[in-house]
C-alpha cells in the first residue's frame, strides 16, 4: 500500500459486530474507493453493529469526514449502532463542521421538470412577440425624448455626442472607404462584362452611381456601423448594467435614457448622412478607375455620365433613409444593452442580438422605402 | 523551528509610476492563520495576488513549498496550484455556470472522481458554508454575501493545504461572519490548512488569527507584525495601536 492509498482491516463477525480499522489518507482522491467500501459493508457484510477505528488513519480531509458521516447515516437507516473510536479532537471538529440534517434532506429535493416541446415552442413564439413590443416601445419612447430634448438643447450631454461622433463616424471611415471602393470596382468590373457585349459600356458609370445612392450606400454603410457601433453601445450599457452603474445613476437622478442612450443615438444621426455620402463617393471612385482603366472611358465622360444619373431627389431621400438607419441601429443598440440584467454571458447576447437585430430591422425598413418611394 | 510554507523575498511591486509595495519580506508557516491587515488601498489584494503568483513582480521571489512560483514551469505550476485555494475579494465565481458547476469545476479538472461521488463533495461543501439549496442558482441570483460563501466553498472543494482569503467576510451578517470565523479555525484545525486572510474585521481577527501582518500605503510596506492581542497592548507605533483600539487620530477629528 501506498502512503497516498487508502486502507481498511476488518475484524470480526457479522453477526456480531465488526471492527473496521481503517488506515491511510481518507482525502478527496480515494473518496470513490471510500464510496464503494461502504456500500461493500453494508450490502455484502450485513453487520449487527459497527465499530470504525481511526487509529491509524494519517490524513483526513472534509471528503473523509463526509465518508463518516455516511457510514453514520446508513448504519442509522439500517438500524444499528455505530461507533467511531480513536478520533482526534481536530477530526471531531471537522465532523462538526458539517450540518447532516441539511445534507441528508438536500438529496430529498426532486429536480424541476423542463418544459416540453411544444411548450418551448410557444414559449419562444411569445418570447418572440414580446421582444418586437418592447423594441418598438424603446424605440418610441428614445423618439420623443430625442424630441423633447430638442427644445432643451442644452439638457444634451454634447460631449458625449461628440466623443461618440468620433468613435462611429471618423474612426469607421477607413473600413466604411475601403469595403465601398471595392464594392463599386466590383459594380463597374462586373456590369461591363455585360454591357460590353451590346457596346453599352457607357452605362456603366450611371449604374454604379444609381444604385449606390439609391441603394448600396445606405445599406452597406448601415451594416457597417451596425456592426462597429451598434454592437459597442449594447457591450457598453451591458456592462454598465452589470456593475450596477445605471442603478447609480438612477439613484442620482439622472434619466439613463437621456444620459446614455440620447447622446448616442444624437451622434449616429448626425455621421450616417456623412458616411453615407463617403461610402457613395468611395464607390464611385471605384467605378471611375475600372472605367478609366479598363474601359476606355474617358476622365470627362466618366464625370459626366455619372453627373446626369444622379438626382437630388435620390441624394435627398437616400440620407433620409440613413437617418432612420441610424436610429434604429443606435436604438436598438442601447435597448439590447439596457436588456442586460446581471451577467457577463448576457452581455455577449446582447451584442450579438444588437448586430443581428439592427440588420433583420434595416432590411425590412428598406424594402418599406422600397416601396413607397416607387408611388412618389 | 516550524516548516516554511510560503515565502516572500524582497517582492517590489509597481503599477505604472507608483510603487505600491517595496520590498516585502514575509513567511508563512505551516498551518498558521496569517492574517493581513491594513488600510485601504495600501497593497493587500496586490500582495495576496502576487503571492498566488497571478502578477509577476518588479523585483523579489515568491517561494511555496519550495517551488518558485514566478519561473515555475507550467507542469509544476500545475501541480502547486491544486494545492492552493483562493477566495477572491469579488467572489469570481463564473457567471455563466450554476454555483454547483462551479463548485464542481476543481473536482472534475484535478479528481477524475465519479459524478456520485463529486455530487457528494459539492453538496458537503455547500453544506458547510451554508448554501444548500442553491446548487441550480446562478452566481447572478446570490446576494454579495452568499456569493462570498460559494466562492469559500469553491476555493476548498479540493481540500488545499494552502488557502488564500480575500476579505471573506466583507459584506457579510455578523452571525454568518461568526459562523465563517469558525469555519475557518476548524478548517485550520481539522485538516491543518496554512491560511492567508485578507481581513479588516477585529472581532475576526482576535478570533482566528494566529498572527498578523499590517501594511501601510506610505512606507509601502509592513509596518508591524506579531500576535494581535500583544501588538494591541505593546505596539509602540500609534498607527498600529489605533488600529487595534479602533482609535481614530485625533488630525481626523479637527477637520470636522
Ligand atoms: N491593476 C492595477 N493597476 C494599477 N494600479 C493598481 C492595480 N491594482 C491595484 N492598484 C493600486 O494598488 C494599490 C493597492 O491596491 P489593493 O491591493 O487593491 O488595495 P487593498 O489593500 O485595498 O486591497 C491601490 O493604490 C491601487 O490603486
Ligand atoms: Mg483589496
């Protein structure tokens, strides 16, 4: 035997009355062994009643002191006495520490049963419906404060406007260029595969203008932010939820709407027309050198083929759009970050949530733009 | 002469520009309660932490029984670390796991014991703290206080022979902070723990301390140590005594 194992001797006769002595480290690594003795004692041996001796054990840690207790416990329901000899006074005082009445009625305690499934089903179905209430409620009620702040200019906390300004806007405008770029390269590259066959390459700049500015533009920008802002303001308030500041600030006074949430969406609404109209440019750009290079288009035509597509009325209606983007995206942001309550887990849902919400909600506004812009 | 279980050697420790502890000398013996005192802020959380060897020092080793635990490698750290239990001043317990999951998280990792019988360890465990009947609850749902049990609970569910404690009964009823005093002492008795704790509790402190260290956030360093009940009578250090004496300098009273 080991000095890490645990040992045992058995002395005398069922009938009447064993000795067990046993030895080693009654610790957590031998505490299945402990386990199955016991259950070994009380099926195979059937004792009368039951001495265990301590003498020689060399260790013992809370898992042998449970192990004792249900030794106790079983010789008890079995209906014979039990008796522990040679304990120190420290191993006593372990015994102690443990409340067995507490422990025995914990194994007593039936687990709750889960719902089943057409149950779930329903549940996530109304889970469903209550989470669309509550984002039109938010998003309602974000509008009139937006509103009433208006009038009270001065109750808007524009430093923060403007520090979120610089976070969604100027610091998203190289990924906002670039994706954009490429998008028209591609836009040009591939339409004039097309066109080229009919010699309608002079086409290509007025397509790649018209649906960047009707379309792609509002879309690719909104995703974009979506994905960089909306998703950081529902980590931010998340966290905040968290650590019980927004209970602070409740406490202090404060509106958490107003104070996180207004300042926030403000700064969306003010650098999504501006992104927007860069993503447009960038896109164009991108064209204007396939064209250029490409496809024996000249500077001059390019320019000018490109000028007689675009409408005011278009320019007009896609910063219209972005603006709406903006809300729902920075809305939809905070609300997902005000749904945190107290875990960390909830606020990495939450930002996803954010992301994949925001974009769900954009398209369906779109096609809704879609729509009714085709009657005016 | 007693066993050194952990010993601290010249540990200098800098966050930026500030030096927050210089040159700290301590040890810790075998089966002792060192309790850690000291005012707020004056570098007992960052002790604690460098002794566990979560922070590597500016200067200075760490040594617990015999490894040193800054230039350890990983398989020995491993082992040491099964020996060592922590009880972290904001619980730290993992919010996505219920506290029987987190209680079951070292047993499954270091025991490979069975389900039955790692369920029955969880459950004594949470029986000596206090918390049966909470095993499904997630962290989230626990009051401060029943947070700081499950993380006791879980910082001895392998029975370490070295535990760490941070402010363990910070926010804690008077009755449960009793009952966790003697929790203590027992776990110290019964299985001859050596135990570090974080405490600025008096009456914990007489209780279970068998002898304290006090920190200081100007010398950055230990400016007493000894029994407590001597160092309340004999201390020639006002700071110390006033401490002891919960007595507040008299410079405080004048501002007001
Ligand atoms: N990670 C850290 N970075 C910078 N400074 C820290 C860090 N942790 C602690 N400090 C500083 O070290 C000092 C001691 O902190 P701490 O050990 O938490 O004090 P306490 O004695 O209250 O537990 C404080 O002044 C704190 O500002
Ligand atoms: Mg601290």
């Amino acid at each position: 035997m080991s000095s890490n194992d645990f040992g045992f001797d058995i002395k005398g006769l069922a009938e009447a009355g064993l000795t067990v002595s046993l030895s080693g480290r009654l610790s957590v690594e031998n505490f299945d062994k402990m386990l199955s003795f016991r259950g070994d004692i009380f099926s195979k041996y059937k004792p009368s009643s039951l001495v265990i001796d301590l003498k020689d054990v060399t260790y013992m840690d809370s898992a042998g002191a449970l192990f004792l207790i249900e030794m106790e416990y079983e010789s008890k329901k079995e209906g014979i006495p039990c008796e522990i000899t040679n304990m120190t006074k420290e191993q006593r005082g372990l015994l102690e520490l443990i409340d067995r009445d507490a422990y025995e009625k914990s194994f007593q305690v039936t687990k709750k049963a889960g719902l089943n499934f057409i149950e779930q089903i329903g549940h996530e179905f109304i889970k469903f419906l209550d989470d669309i209430k509550n984002i039109i409620t938010f998003i309602g009620m974000m509008i009139i404060k937006i509103i009433s702040s208006l009038f009270r200019l001065s109750s808007i906390r524009w430093n923060d406007v403007l520090t979120y300004m610089k976070k969604s806007g100027v610091d998203g405008l190289p990924i906002v260029g670039l994706i954009s770029f490429l998008l028209g390269l591609i836009m040009a590259f591939m339409s004039s595969l097309q066109l080229k066959q009919f010699g309608a390459n002079i086409y290509v700049p007025a397509l790649v203008s018209i649906a960047m500015i009707k379309e792609l533009g509002p879309i690719m920008t909104a995703i974009i932010v979506a994905g960089r802002t909306g998703s950081a303001f529902a980590a931010e308030i998340g966290t905040m939820k968290v650590n019980e500041e927004v209970d602070a600030l409740i406490v202090m006074g404060f509106d958490p709407i107003k104070f996180l949430a207004v300042p926030r969406v403000f700064a969306v609404m003010f650098i999504m027309p501006f992104l927007t109209i860069f993503s447009d440019l960038f896109a164009i750009f991108g064209g204007f050198v396939v064209g250029v290079l490409g496809l024996d288009l000249t500077v001059h035509t390019y320019i000018q083929q490109t000028m007689k597509a675009i409408k005011i009325f278009d320019i007009i209606t896609s910063l219209i759009k972005s603006v709406t983007f903006a809300v729902l995206i920075a809305g939809i942001g905070c609300h997902r970050g005000f749904e945190v309550k107290h875990s960390a887990e909830e606020v990495g849902t939450a930002t996803t949530s954010a992301v994949v919400t925001a974009l769900f909600i954009i398209i369906l506004v779109d096609s809704m733009f879609a729509v009714v812009l085709s009657y005016i | 002469m007693k066993e050194i279980a952990i010993s601290v050697e010249n540990l200098t420790v800098r966050f930026g520009d500030s030096v927050v502890l210089n040159n700290i000398n301590l040890n810790v013996f075998k089966g002792e309660i060192l309790v850690i005192l000291g005012g707020s802020g004056c570098g007992k959380s960052t002790l604690l932490k460098h002794m566990i060897g979560l922070y590597e020092p500016e200067k200075g080793r760490v040594i617990i029984n015999g490894i040193d635990i800054i230039n350890a490698d990983e398989n020995k750290l491993r082992e040491l670390r099964k020996d060592i239990g922590v009880l972290f001043q904001s619980s730290a317990l993992i919010g996505s796991m219920t506290v029987y999951e987190n209680i079951a998280l070292p047993l499954r990792e270091y025991t490979g014991l069975s389900d039955d019988a790692i369920e029955r360890l969880v459950r004594i465990k949470l029986a000596m703290v206090g918390l049966l009947g909470y095993e499904i609850y997630l962290p989230s749902e626990l009051s401060g206080g029943m947070k700081k049990r499950a993380g006791i609970a879980r910082a001895i569910a392998l029975d370490p022979t070295i535990l760490f404690f941070d402010e363990p009964s910070a926010g804690l009823d008077p009755i449960t902070a009793a009952e966790l005093d003697l929790l203590i002492k027992n776990i110290n008795n019964g299985i001859g723990t050596t135990m570090v704790v974080v405490t600025h509790e008096l009456e914990s402190i007489f209780n279970i301390a068998h002898r304290v260290i006090m920190l200081e956030k100007e010398e950055k360093g230990i400016i007493a140590e000894g029994d407590p009940y001597i160092l309340r009578k004999e201390s020639k250090d006002p700071r110390v005594r006033n401490f002891f004496n919960r007595h507040i300098p008299e410079h405080l009273y004048q501002k007001t």
